[in-house]
C-alpha cells in the first residue's frame, strides 16, 4: 500500500472561494457529477448558511495536469454561485430574497440587506486539499466520498 495522503484543512471565506471558481482557480473535472440538485436543495444550502449551520467540508484535489479541481463539493460550489448570481431566491420570512437584484419587483420579493450579504460573503467553509495528487488518486478519492 502507498503512503497514506496528507490532507490540509483550510477555512475560506464563501466569496473568494466563488471568486476562485470562477475565474478558474478551481474547476470541475469531466468525472464530477453533474449538476442534479433542485431548487429545493439549492435554497436549503444558502438558507443553512444564513441560519449558521455549519455545511460539511469541500475535497480539492491539487493535480498537476489539471490544476485544482473539486473532488467533491460541486453541486454546493455550482449552488452557491447561482445564488451570487441571482439565478434564484430563498425565503427569509414571508419573503422571497435574492442576493443582489430581484428578477421581478414583487411587494413579496426584495434583495439581502448588507449585512445579510456579509453573512453569506464572510462565512467560512471548510475545504480539505490533497496537495500533489495523480488524475487517478484524485478519481479514487471521488469514489470512495461518494461511496461512503
């Protein structure tokens, strides 16, 4: 057996971890699955990151060819930037909110207030990286979370 891996935990805040997805910091890798959560799950990640609750970790893979890719965490990754983008709204009270601008002006829709949008920007998560991995430990690593 192979030398056992030496993961490093690392907390970052939600913005520059969007940040660093979108401008291809971190990518998904073609094995990643693909987007299948519905809206109902969308709203519930960024609603529990309003609430506070602490959201399991993100697996980044440091694959030389590659890159940094998410070995698991994509669906969180892929949720929470729709949100930033105001692809979606969730409910805080009676109310319908988006991040930074409403798709339509409703008495019953509105966007976060800045101290909501601190909340999401500043919170922390939890992302291991395995530093210095092949495309087929990365694979590996994938499989056994998903199979868990």
């Amino acid at each position: 057996m192979s030398a056992p891996l030496t993961p490093k935990h690392v907390n970052i805040e939600i913005a520059k971890y969007i940040n660093g997805f979108i401008n291809g910091e971190y990518t998904m890798p073609i094995w990643q699955r693909q987007e299948c959560w519905d809206s109902t799950y969308r709203k519930s990640l960024i609603e529990s990151i309003m609430l506070g609750i602490d959201l399991p970790k993100l697996y980044i893979g440091e694959v030389p060819i590659l890159g940094k890719v998410i070995i698991d965490g994509g669906h969180r990754t892929r949720a929470i930037k729709a949100y930033l983008n105001n692809e979606y709204p969730i409910s805080i009270g009676k109310m319908m909110v988006y991040y930074t601008e409403t798709k339509t002006e409703t008495r019953d829709s509105r966007v976060m207030s800045e101290d909501e949008k601190y909340h999401i920007d500043t919170y922390k998560l939890t992302v291991c990286v395995y530093g210095n991995l092949n495309e087929s430990m990365a694979r590996k690593i994938f499989n056994k979370l998903q199979n868990a």
